[in-house]
C-alpha cells in the first residue's frame, strides 16, 4: 500500500521530528517536556466504578459476516476475507467518549494522557492558521506534510496553544491514546471492544454491506457521516456540514442505535493489529475472537473526518487500520462496551 492510501491515519509517534522541550505557565493544561509514564501515576486509576450502563445499548450478540474482499478492500490491511464470526451479548456506548466525559475522568482521577506526557501530538495541518502552518514546517512529518507535530496540543487544546473545548464538550475527545483509553475504561467499569464486537455493532444489523447505513455513501443525497468532500489536503468543501470534528450524536444513527460508527473520529478497540492472523480459521479466529496475543500496532475502526473516498475510504464498515498504542491524534477517539 503506498503511503498515500494512508493519508488521514496520522504516523506513530516515534514517527515525529524531534520537538524541543518547552516549559508552560502552570495551569496551561497540556505541559511539555515529559515523556510517557513520568509523573503520570494516579493511585484510583484502576478502582473501577462499579460500570454503569446509561448511555449504552444491550446488543444480543451472535453469528454474522465480518470482513470485506470487494474492490474498495485493502489487502494490505487484512480486510479479508469475508468469514462468518460469532460474538457474545454486550453493552456498547451509543456514541463516541465525549470531552465532557472525558473531563469528568481527570477531574476524577488526575490522569495525564500520553500527549500531554510527551508535551505534543499530531495536528492536522488544515486546522491551524496558514501563518502558524509556516512557522510549523519543520515540525511536519516527512512524506505526510499535512501532519504537524503541534507542542501543547492534546485533548484539552485540540490544536495547541490558544485553543480550547469549550464549545466542543459534546465532541468526541481526541489526542487520546489506544493506552489513555484503557485508562478511561478501568475508571468507567468498562472496556474496549474487540474488533469483531465493533464490527458487529457497526452493521447494525444488516449484512454484507459496504457502509452502517447500506451500499450508497449517500442514499438520496443525504449524507451519512462525516468524512472529507473537496480536495485532500488543501481544500475541504464540509458538505456534510462539518470541516472537522462533528458533535457526537451527529448524523442518523445506525439500525441498533449508535452514533458515527463511521467518519468523525477513528476509533480504538482492543486487538492488536496483524493482517493475517484470522485468515485461518480456527476457533479463536471465528468464535469471540481478540486478535492476536502481542504485537507493535492497535487496531483503530471507522475512519474519521479526513477520510476521502479518493485515497482512504475507510471509512467502509469492513475496513481497519492501526496505530501505536501510545500515539494521540487530532482525528482519533474510542467508545466502550461492557460485559453482559
């Protein structure tokens, strides 16, 4: 796959050019110049509550086709094949974690996130004034320029310095990690889906389709979810009604209730990522499967707002991709599910 096929899926965090160490006024939010795991520590993070289930739907669980081989497939990601898998009931969130959500959590815990322990995170460059662009060029990412490793950026302030969610609490929150979810999740009762829940909640129920709503991006004209329109990177033309991150319940629902399971903000499950590993089929590829025991990446599901049906169009439910488990990005989130 050229690395264009990869455009809107921001590279690891080892991936950055490397930032100087900046020291912030205290109460700036995001604070610099530590590295992940320092000072990070809060003793209840793991006292899980007891897991309530407002806000989420029971899904009855059961045997359904995961996967996708059509012409739109990567191969490369391991979309296929098409295989019949079974999963167990569980409880899934009707949307994305919000900010507001997120922001009960470390006023509740004090948790710093990965991003705000490495002092930055990845910025799409789109959403930054084009006098900060400039001053940022040497901050891009290599062959992926519309990538800004921003100082200061995390979920507190979105697009660094200056920023704020103020106006964004019912946003999904973003510049978290695949670890800063799990996190989240031990403090909430919950956890992570496996891909295979995910993709299972994302069908809605219907089979065999290309996105959560049928085989059309846009049924009557209608947009479904919220992706990039125009041309990538320079121009988006917001079509669907948004340029970047839209409102969690945003967009019609999908057949067993849930919100932007495809489009808005890539989300975390808990599998490791390997583009082989459930070809075979065995029982733990086919039956509650979890993916494989250890590897580099996290599985990341639904695409996000960047997502052009000219060069990344995963935003199709069969489709993955991953990311390091302690990389924070401007277009990735997570929900949870519980056991039943």
């Amino acid at each position: 796959m050229s690395e264009s096929s990869k455009s809107c899926c921001a590279p690891p965090a080892s991936a950055a050019p490397e930032l100087p160490k900046v020291s912030l006024p205290l109460g700036d939010g995001c604070r610099t110049g530590m590295a992940p795991g320092e000072g990070g520590a809060v003793e209840n993070i793991h006292e899980a509550r007891a897991g309530s289930t407002e806000g989420m739907v029971q899904l009855a669980g059961g045997t359904f086709w995961m996967g996708n081989e059509d012409e739109d497939a990567w191969p490369e990601d391991g979309e296929g094949p098409v295989r019949q898998v079974r999963v167990d009931p569980f409880w899934i969130d009707v949307t994305t974690v919000t900010n507001a959500q997120f922001a009960a959590f470390v006023e509740a815990t004090g948790y710093r996130t990965d991003s705000e322990r490495y002092g930055w995170s990845y910025v799409f460059a789109g959403q930054l004034p084009a006098s900060r662009q400039r001053k940022l060029k040497a901050q891009t990412v290599q062959g992926l320029q519309w990538w800004v490793a921003v100082e200061g950026a995390c979920w507190r302030k979105p697009e660094g310095s200056g920023s704020n969610i103020k106006k964004r609490l019912d946003h999904p929150v973003i510049h978290v990690s695949w670890n800063d979810a799990i996190a989240y999740c031990q403090w909430a009762g919950k956890r992570l889906a496996t891909e295979a829940e995910w993709e299972y909640a994302a069908r809605g129920g219907l089979e065999r389709k290309k996105y959560c709503w049928g085989d059309e991006l846009t049924p009557e004209g209608k947009h479904r979810c919220n992706i990039w329109q125009g041309d990538f990177p320079d121009k988006n033309t917001a079509e669907d009604g948004y340029a970047w991150t839209a409102p969690a319940r945003s967009f019609r629902a999908n057949g067993y209730g849930l919100y932007n399971m495809a489009g808005n903000v890539w989300q975390w499950v808990g599998d490791w990522f390997d583009a082989r590993w459930h070809v075979p089929a065995r029982p733990d590829t086919r039956e509650n499967p979890r993916g494989p025991l250890s590897g580099t990446n996290k599985v990341m599901r639904g695409g996000s707002f960047l997502c052009h049906e000219s060069y990344c169009n995963r935003y199709r439910v069969g489709a993955r991709t991953s990311n390091g488990p302690d990389t924070g990005t401007t277009n990735c989130g997570f929900r949870c599910v519980r056991d039943v």
